[in-house]
C-alpha cells in the first residue's frame, strides 16, 4: 500500500453502496454495536487493499496483503470489535497491524489506539502511507514483538490480538488495567476459539468463550526484512 496505490483509490456512490450492503449483511449476522457499524460504514475498507480488488472489496471475506498476512473478514472485524466493548477514549493495544484496517475502525470508534506489527514490510507501509492519519491523529504504529506488547505505554483499557495465539500471553495480561480486557483468538487445532478475559480489580482473570474462527499465525519475535 504505497502513496501511488492509494492515490488511485476513490470513495464514489458504487462504493458507498457496496459498504452500505455490507454494513447491513452484518447487522443481519447480529453485529448490534451501533459504535462498530457507524465506524465500518465511516471507514472504506477498499483504501486497505490493491486497486484491483475494488470490485470485490465488500465480499465479507479476507483477502492477502502480502508476508503472508491477510486483511480480516468484515464479519470478523466487526465481531471482535463488538467484544471489546469500546468507550470512547478508552487505551486499545491492538496486536497484528496488518492493513491497518482493524485499527482504523477502533480509531474510528473513538479509542486511542496503540498497534504492532512484526513484519517490517508491511509495518513500512502503512507507518508512511496510512490514509487517515489526520484523521485519527491518536493512532500510533509500532514494529515490534506483539508477545510483548508495550509495556512502556502500559495500562490499556483494553487489548485486541488479530492473530492465531498459541497461549494466551501473560506480558499482555500484566499491562491491561484493573477490570480491563483481552479479546484473543486461541489454537484449538485446524481453527482457533475466540475469548474474552476481563481482569478483575483483585487480579482475578474471568475467561468467556465465543465463536470459532480462523486466523494467521501469531509469532514471536520481529521479522526483520528488506525494504526495497
């Protein structure tokens, strides 16, 4: 996603309609946050892939972004950020940059948005040419270990991973705030069991489980590249 690729991007009626038709497929799902349809309604999620997938930008599927990674499903975005439960200006630690459209709908939804990716390529691209940065001027790029997180921005309201985690990783847990929570996809095989752990005030860790879905690989480590 360079400047010239996203200078070939428009937002016209044929796009707001296709967003439209998938803001109401997943109202029709049961994605009921009000927060999370205004903010993928507001958000077109076209500007994250390659001009030549505008046709079908709006297909509730995911598509490549390169390194291996993909761009979610809507339903999926929308689902996780339902769980999260957002309050404007609330402190989001969003694991797995990706296109950087799922911290654009967290951006979108008023939190103030911290995300790391470990591929420098795409940390590369959306860190120069991310489209809405005067727009969402408290979201913030950072390369680094997601298995780490940050904890020198540490405590978030709130934690989001994107990626298929093989545990739950306890560096995450310590830099959430009392009462805050984890959204995280776990392994369980060929797919992974999407949970929700709200951190009590006494340091209790009370774990719910939801839908199962598919994800990318989460792992350790940064994956230094070139960036020719």
């Amino acid at each position: 996603m360079s400047t010239s690729i996203l200078s070939l991007h428009t937002d016209d009626y044929r796009t707001k309609g296709l967003r439209k038709q998938l803001i109401d497929s997943l109202a029709e799902k049961g994605i009921s946050d009000p927060l999370v349809l205004e903010a993928m309604r507001n958000i077109p999620r076209h500007f994250f892939l390659d001009p030549a997938l505008d046709k079908i930008a709006y297909e509730d599927r995911a598509f490549p972004i390169g390194e291996g990674q993909t761009i979610s499903q809507p339903y999926t975005v929308a689902y996780q950020s339902e769980l999260l439960n957002i309050t404007p200006g609330e402190r989001v630690l969003e694991i797995g940059t990706g296109s950087a459209y799922q911290a654009s709908v967290l951006a979108e939804m008023g939190a103030e948005v911290f995300t790391i990716e470990r591929q420098q390529k795409l940390y590369d691209k959306v860190q120069k040419s991310y489209p809405f940065a005067e727009r969402h001027r408290k979201l913030y790029f950072f390369y680094g270990d997601g298995f780490k997180g940050l904890p020198q921005y540490a405590p978030f309201d709130k934690v989001l991973v994107t990626a298929a985690a093989p545990f739950v990783p306890q560096a995450l847990l310590d830099q959430l705030k009392p009462e805050g929570m984890l959204v995280i996809p776990v392994d369980e095989g060929d797919a992974q069991r999407m949970k929700r752990i709200i951190k009590k005030a006494d340091g209790r860790l009370i774990e719910e489980l939801y839908d199962v879905f598919r994800f990318v690989p989460m792992l350790k480590g940064k994956n230094e590249q070139s960036r020719k």
